[in-house]
C-alpha cells in the first residue's frame, strides 16, 4: 500500500511538471520572455497580474514558516507573518509614484539615475543573493514531503521539482510564469480550502482565532517587526517588483493593492493549520508536514498539492527574475546596452541557478536562515526608495543607508548587537530592536549629506 502511495506522489509531481508544460505559451521575443507580453505585444491584464502576484508571493517556505508560527504563539503567529503580505500594497503604492513622478522604468534604472553605478550593483547583488535563496528554500519544502531531510528521497523530489520548473520557465519566461500563475493559484485555494475543510471542525474557527497572546513575548515582536519591514522589504524582491513595471501603472496599482490583501487572508487561512496543531499537541519543525501525516491519503496529498502549487510559482518567477536581472540589468551597471542575444543569456542563467541553487538544499540549510536575516539586512532600502523625492543626485544618501542597514542586519545574525537593544523578553526581541533602532539609524545616513555645506540646496530643489 505504502509504495503505491509513493508511485502515486512521484507520478503527481511529474503530471504536475508535464501538464505546466503542455499548457504554458512558447515566447519567441523578448517582449513575451522578460515582460511577461503576449504574442500580440499586450501586456498582462490586470486579473492576471493580481493572481500571479498573489500566488508568487505564497511561497512554499512562507506557508510553512506561517504554519510553524502558528503552532507557537496561535493567531498573533499568523498575523505576524501575515502581516508581511502589507508589502505588497507598498510596494505597489511606492513604484507608483517612481513611475508616474519620477519617471522610473526599472528599479536598477532608477538607482543608476539616483544614486549612481555602484549603488545600483550593491542592490543588484542583494537581490541575486535573495534570489538563490528562493531556490533552494522552496525546493527544500517540496522534498520534504517526499522524505526526510537530506535522504534520497528528498533531495530526489526536489531536484526532480526543479527541473519540471525549470523546464516550463525556459520555455516561455515571464509569459510562461504569470500563465501558469494563474492556474497554480486556483490550485492552490482549492487544495488549501480541502486541508482546512479537514482540520477547521476539530476545534471550531472561533477557538481557532482566539488562541494566542497579545503580548510581545507572545509573538507581537515579530508582528511589529513585520510592520517596520514591509517599509523596505519588498523592494529587494524582483519577483515582485519585476512585475511593477509591465502594465499600466493604475492597472498595476489596483493587482497590487487586491493581491496583498488576498495574500494576507491567506497566509491567516494557512497558519490555522498551525494553531490546530498547537491544540492538538502536534510538534515538528515542519508543521505541515506532521499535520498532513494526521489526515490520512488524501488529507497529504491536499498538502502536498498546496505546497508543490506555490512553491511552483515561486520557483518559475525566481528563474525569470533572474535571467532579466543577469541579461537586462547587469550590463546597464556596465554602461553598455543588452546583449543582442539576451534570451539566451536568461536561458543560460536559469540553467546554472537550478543547479547552484540547491546546493544548499542538499546540505541541509534551515529554510528559515532563507528570510528573517535578509529582511533585516534591507532595511536600509526604506528611505532609499520612500524618501527619493528630497534629493536628486546623491550617492552618499544610497550607501549610508544601504550600508548601515546591511551591517547591522550581519552584527544582528552574529548576535554582536547590544542585549539592552532587545525590545522585550519575546524571542524576536532583538530583532525587533535592531529593526527600530536600525530604521532610526538608516533614515539619518539617508538624510545626512543634505546637511553638508556643498549639499544644502538639494533638498529645495528635490522638493520642487
């Protein structure tokens, strides 16, 4: 029986793989492979930017992670890390404005104009090191459904779940991925709605919400650390803000402001499966995955749906990211224009992050190392992007909050911060005070070259 279950599972994941191939659009022009436009020339309408938004953003690793807090502090667990999905409307409220005031076509465009070259290629490699996180850590989800950590099984199914991905994206790229989005996205709520149609009678949805703490040791430090970073952590996600840019901004404004609200009633909706294992008396690391063993055949294989359906559309959008930001962005820091062969390029570069980007994966790295340290790190990002309007050229403004932000999110992971930093005695009180303290601190680097003498008739003039 166990291994007719096991060929059923395989056979799933490669049904999976072969029906996202069959239906997704071959892209023959880089208009289709890098913005996402039909064969046409249309851009993506704005139903389907809202889903590909919205399920792009459910990341294997993030359900997870939301089942887990759950699990340990109840509801205020899940509208912590719900709480993230705020980034999404501001992300979509603040490139707004950089479009239609400052004329923005692209973020690394704009910070080349705004900050100079070697800005741009300090956020360019942020986001190639957010990137290859995305493989391994959502790739890392799948296969632990297939077997535990580090065994055959496991790195079998992820390296197997990679590949279909992979397959598709190259394929059709950012075209392909947003298509797909949409048909990922309906799976995912259908199978998501079956896992909480089995585990919501248990206890009620009324026990469910009420379970919990409001408390910052009982998981509001990490709500308001959420709420600090969604002033900069979108921003160095091109899965999101890659798609800023593709339609029209009031159409792309709207699928911003709809997904994030979509995705964070969803993020909710998972982490009860945590709260109903925190009654239960479940445990595990991976929450999911032990609840899912509770409801039998098809109660996993709902799970199984659920997570290969998000982390799926992660994963196809972190590998067009990737070759637009290698093929596209990269030789503007050069000064030069995109290769002629541009597509070939991405192509490339999608083949190298699959395999360089589980390596990871089969070592065994915690998925969690995958967010909390470089959510941190971006703080700096925030006045970066919120504040452009009050300075016109200025470099310095860019890397004393870069900087600032990103050595205090290190000194935070190495545990050299002050302890009298901690906000509370939660677990995320630390983080909390780092992310608080740090804003502090990067907003008045961003600031400080406005007040040098050379310096002073900026911001009147970045005001006008």
């Amino acid at each position: 029986m166990e291994q007719l279950q096991g060929v059923f599972f395989w056979g799933f994941l490669v049904a999976f793989g072969v029906t996202m191939y069959l239906v997704s659009p071959k892209t023959t022009d880089e208009g289709g492979f890098f913005k996402g436009h039909d064969a046409q020339g249309r851009p993506a309408s704005e139903w389907a930017l809202m889903m590909s938004i919205f399920i792009s953003w459910i990341f294997a690793k993030s359900v997870t992670n939301a089942a887990n807090l759950g699990a340990s502090y109840g509801i205020v667990g899940g509208l912590a890390y719900a709480t993230y999905w705020l980034s999404i409307p501001v992300a979509g409220l603040v490139i707004y404005r950089l479009r239609t005031r400052e004329g923005a076509t692209g973020l690394v465009p704009f910070l080349i104009g705004k900050y100079g070259r070697a800005a741009a290629l300090a956020f360019s490699l942020a986001i190639l090191v957010r990137l290859f996180n995305e493989v391994w850590s959502n790739t890392a989800v799948v296969g632990g459904y297939f077997g535990n950590s580090g065994s055959v099984e496991f790195i079998g199914a992820a390296l197997l779940f990679t590949l279909v991905v992979l397959l598709y994206s190259l394929k059709g790229g950012l075209r392909s991925s947003i298509f797909t989005d949409v048909i990922q996205a309906w799976v995912f709520m259908l199978f998501l709605g079956v896992v909480l149609f089995m585990v919501l009678p248990a206890h009620g949805p009324a026990k469910l919400l009420s379970e919990g703490n409001f408390a910052l040791n009982g998981g509001m430090d990490l709500l308001l650390v959420a709420l600090l970073q969604v002033l900069s952590y979108p921003f160095h996600d091109p899965v999101l803000t890659d798609r800023a840019f593709i339609t029209r901004e009031k159409t792309m404004l709207r699928a911003f402001i709809v997904a994030g609200v979509l995705g964070f009633f969803a993020i909710v909706a998972f982490s009860l499966i945590g709260v109903h294992a925190r009654l239960e008396g479940i445990k595990g690391s991976n929450i999911p995955v032990e609840v899912a063993r509770t409801l039998g055949v098809a109660g996993f294989f709902a799970m199984v749906a659920v997570m290969i359906s998000s982390a799926a559309s992660t994963l196809d959008s972190t590998f067009t990211s990737l070759s637009k930001s290698v093929a596209q962005e990269l030789p503007l820091l050069a000064g030069r224009a995109a290769s002629p062969k541009a597509m070939t390029v991405g192509a490339i570069t999608m083949v190298m992050f699959a395999a360089l980007g589980n390596l990871p994966m089969i070592a065994g790295t915690d998925i969690l190392k995958a967010t909390t340290i470089s959510g941190t790190m971006v703080i700096g990002l925030a006045p970066i992007f919120l504040f452009s309007r009050w300075v016109t050229y200025s470099p310095l403004s860019f890397h004393l909050a870069f900087w600032t932000g990103m050595s205090l999110g290190v000194l935070h992971a190495l545990n050299m911060l002050p302890a009298a930093w901690a906000i509370g005695d939660g677990k995320y009180g630390a983080l909390l005070g780092t992310n608080l303290y740090g804003l502090i601190l990067c907003t008045v680097g961003f600031f400080l070259p406005l007040l040098l003498p050379s310096r002073r008739n900026i911001l009147a003039r970045g005001n006008a």
